[in-house]
C-alpha cells in the first residue's frame, strides 16, 4: 500500500466510490441483499440496513478486500451508520487487505466524533496496517490535527513511531506538505531531524515535493541543511530535479552547497539540461553551479542539453563559459552529437564558441567526419566554413580576429540579401559553366584539406553530382571570403585562371563587376 502525498485516497476509491474504473467491483462475490447491506452502510440509509439485518445479512460480511460495511461508513464519514452498525455489534477491528480498520480509517479522513465512537467500542487504539501506519500516522499525513489533538491529550497514547519505512508522523507532515500538523507535532514535540529508512529527513521530503511553506518553517531551526540521503541526494539537490524554484530559492538563501552529487554523479544541472529546463539552468548558472561536471557515462550538461536538442539550455552553458571540449565516455564532444543530429542551430553555437574541430572520437571520426557519415550536408558545409575560418585566424596569429564590414559570424547557410547576386552568379557557374573535375581544382587552389575535399564529395546523387559539389564549394569559399574581408570577385578571377579557365573567368569578372556598377548607381 502506498502512504505518499495522499495516495490512500485511490485505495480507497472502491470504499467511497463503488466499482473501480474497469468497471469490476469489490462487491462481486457478494448476493445481491449483501451488495445492497453494504451499499446503505455507504449512503448512511438506516432503514436500508435495519432490513437487511432482519433479513438474516451477517453485519460483518466482506468484499474480495476484506472490507466490512463499518469499512464503508467510516471512509465515507456517515455517522448514523456507524452508530448503528456498532449497536448492532459490528466488529471493530476487522482490517481488509491493507491493514486498514474502522479507527485507521476514521484517523485517515479526519472524523473525530467516529473515532471517539469507535474508541468507546473497545476499538485497538494502537492499531498498525502492513506499512505500520497507526492512527498518528494517518491523522498526520491527511493534516487532521484535531485528531492528533484527541489522540496525544484525551488518549494519553505514545504513537510517535515508525512506519515499516522510518517514517514517524513528522516525515509524513513535512512530505504530503501539512503545515499545520507540522507545527501541531512540534507543539507535542514530536518534530525530529531523523532520517527514514532511505536517509530522507523531514528536510528533504518536503524540498523533493516542492512543499515551500513547511520547507520555509524547517529551516528556521534546521542544523544540517546538507544532510544526504542513502543516493546521496541532498535537500537542494531533490528541490531542483524536482522543478521546485521556490524551494531551492529557500535553500539557496540558507546556504545550501549546490554542488553536492548524488551516486549517479548527476548534478542538478545535467537534469535541467536533459528536461530543456531553461528556467532552473538560469537559476543553478546564477547561483555558481560547477556546469562541467560529468555523469558516470563522462556525459556533461552540455552533451546533455545538445543530445537532447535543448538549443536554449545549450546556449546558457556556452555563455556561462562551460568547456565545450570536454570528452564523454565516446571520446566526443559535443558539437560531435550536434553534427550527428544534423542540428544547424546547435552546430553553430558550438563552432562559435571555438570548438575542437579535430577532436576526434573512439573511431577515429572528427566532427566534420561525423557529419559527412551521416550525410548531413548542410552541417558538413557549416564545419569546414568553420575550420577555414579557425585557419585564417591562426594564419594572422589573431585570435581576436572579427568579420569585417559587419558580415554576421554564423556559419549557417547565407539568406543575406547583400550576398544575394553573388550567390546567384556562383549557382548560375556551378551548374552551367563548371567542368566535372573544376571544383576539385578550386578546392585545392584554395586550400581546402582533403579531409574537407572528401567531405563535399561524398554525396553522390549521379553523374551531374559535381554540379552540386561545385555550388556547395562556392558557398564555402564565399563565406570565408566576406567574413576574413577579402575581394570575392579578385580571388575568383585568379582561381579560375590558375585552373586554366580563364574565359570563365573574365566572363563572371563582368558579370559580378556589372552588377556590383548597377547596385551602386541605385543606391546613389
């Protein structure tokens, strides 16, 4: 039987419901007149059950869960029924399949004036169910403390113990989020720091179920806040896997070290990362969480957040200057996921930040390797843009290098309206002008590596595939023109005259020149 956050109540949905939701009953293996005995027990119909009685039902007749009409009339807090029932010798202490009897019961949902009935029948005040959950249990889950009230002081009853899993009243206030009874048992001193069987502390059941208010009032008088359960989870670390802001804002301002792992060495930041939880990443990055931790699978929040294609979780560990270089268990980093994936917008993030391009993983793959593997053109293209880009800056020592003439750093594809007749005239020569063996040429001209080389090659779609590879060529080339502030229309020239094109090259000298005449008679 399950005792959290008030999950009794499905188990006793048959008792205050009737048939469950597949239409079966507990009522089942009953005759029709005991099926309508315990049905009067539940709508608290006396003259129901006054005739069933003559008619000869056993008043302590059972469903298929060992449950009673006295069952039914203290679940559903019918107080004639109960009376009546007990006049007429109901048994007390039957308990059904759970453990669960008439005083438990009345204890679970709070009715006093039942509980008092059925003490003064002889009911077992120190009755248990299977989990070991007394009276004092029940009341302090469900938040009755006028039946804790009647229990401690008009019983004089010791009911302060245990559950089968550790839990005394207190846990089970703090985790079903019962501020009242919280402050009723501490009232009785009953409030304990203790852990239950899985290490929890009252600290950390209220942290994991997101219960602000009791969590508010532990820590006024709390000595370890960073106490960790059997999973070394601490309270803050359960407050943030659990989504919960406002209570790892509380832990937060009372110094909780929010770099605690767990056994499975995932910190609160790998969660956030792996949910997309952009909010909860922002908090953790704010308060100094370490970002470059890494799982037992050497997994970091970033390959975390790129693996699951969290481009916005991904971004704030790039700003917050977490290392986009660290290896997994694979030997990859993350923009090696970002590649696989075929993710442009994580791709680009990732070369931006100066990523290792010739990192490579257990199989001897780069990232560019990666990407031409699984065909993913586009972010082939954005990689070798990118290592060009990475050459030119060490070529001129200058790491500090930016675009010139205001060219966007971005290694996407250009939708740029200032390239655009550019970029049409180098379509219109890729795909009638360009010989089947030229982009090769161009390529090694401009010092495209063969790694680079094989990367645009190997797409093969047929015969006219080097139509293709030329214009995804040009594109590459052009890129790195604008962005390192060259002369597109120069370097072409002298690339198609250097591979022996040098018509080709005159014709698309005028070509450009011409247009580049017109743009600048429009503009003025």
């Amino acid at each position: 039987m399950r005792t959290q956050g008030g999950n009794m109540k499905g188990l006793f949905e048959n008792i205050v419901k009737g048939p469950s939701r597949d239409g079966s009953s507990q009522l089942e293996i009953l005759l029709p007149q005991e099926k309508t005995f315990l049905n009067a027990a539940k709508n608290d119909d006396i003259g129901t059950l006054s005739r069933c009685l003559e008619n000869k039902v056993q008043i302590n007749i059972k469903t298929e869960l060992d449950r009673t009409a006295l069952h039914f009339a203290v679940a559903n807090m019918k107080e004639n029924a109960v009376a009546f029932l007990l006049k007429h010798n109901a048994v007390v202490d039957i308990k059904d399949k759970h453990g669960m009897n008439a005083i438990l019961l009345a204890a679970w949902f709070g009715s006093l004036s039942i509980l008092k009935m059925l003490v003064e029948k002889g009911a077992d005040r120190k009755s248990k169910n299977q989990e070991g959950m007394n009276a004092l249990h029940c009341a302090a889950q469900n938040n009755h403390s006028s039946i804790v009230q009647y229990i401690v002081k008009d019983l004089q009853l010791n009911l302060n113990k245990p559950t089968e899993k550790g839990k005394k009243p207190y846990h089970l206030a703090a985790e079903n989020g019962c501020l009242e009874m919280a402050e009723t048992l501490k009232e009785f001193e009953y409030n304990t720091q203790e852990k239950d069987k899985e290490g929890n502390t009252a600290l950390h059941l209220a942290a994991k179920n997101g219960h602000t208010a009791v969590l508010e009032e532990l820590l006024k008088e709390w000595n370890l806040i960073d106490e960790d359960n059997e999973e070394g989870e601490t309270a803050f670390y359960l407050a943030a896997v659990g989504n919960h802001q406002e209570c790892v804002n509380l832990l937060l301002e009372a110094g909780s070290d929010i770099n605690i792992l767990p056994k499975t060495n995932l910190s609160p930041m790998h969660i956030a990362a792996e949910r997309g939880d952009s909010a909860m990443a922002l908090v953790l990055l704010d308060a100094g969480i370490a970002c470059n931790g890494q799982n037992n699978r050497k997994e970091s929040p970033l390959h975390l957040a790129v693996k699951n294609q969290h481009t916005l979780v991904a971004q704030l560990l790039v700003e917050s200057k977490c290392d986009v270089n660290i290896l997994d268990e694979r030997n990859q980093i993350p923009l090696h996921l970002a590649a696989e994936l075929g993710k442009a917008d994580l791709v680009d993030l990732l070369l931006k930040a100066d990523t290792d391009l010739k990192q490579k993983d257990k199989q001897g793959k780069t990232p560019l390797g990666v990407a031409a593997r699984v065909n993913h053109i586009i972010i082939v293209d954005m990689i070798i843009k990118a290592e060009r880009y990475c050459a030119w800056k060490e070529e001129i020592q200058d790491n500090t290098a930016i675009p010139a003439r205001s060219y966007p750093l971005t290694f996407k594809l250009d939708h740029t309206t200032q390239t655009s007749q550019l970029r049409t005239a180098i379509w219109s020569m890729a795909y009638h002008q360009l010989k089947p063996k030229d982009w090769k040429k161009l390529a090694q001209q401009w010092n495209f590596t063969e790694e680079q080389i094989k990367g645009i090659g190997e797409q093969w779609t047929g015969s006219k595939s080097y139509k293709e590879h030329g214009h995804r060529l040009l594109l590459i080339w052009l890129h790195g023109i604008l962005l390192t502030g060259k002369n597109p229309v120069k370097d072409l020239y002298e690339g198609l005259v250097n591979i022996e094109q040098r018509s080709l090259a005159e014709k698309i000298r005028r070509e450009i020149n011409g247009v580049q005449s017109q743009q600048k008679c429009r503009i003025s």
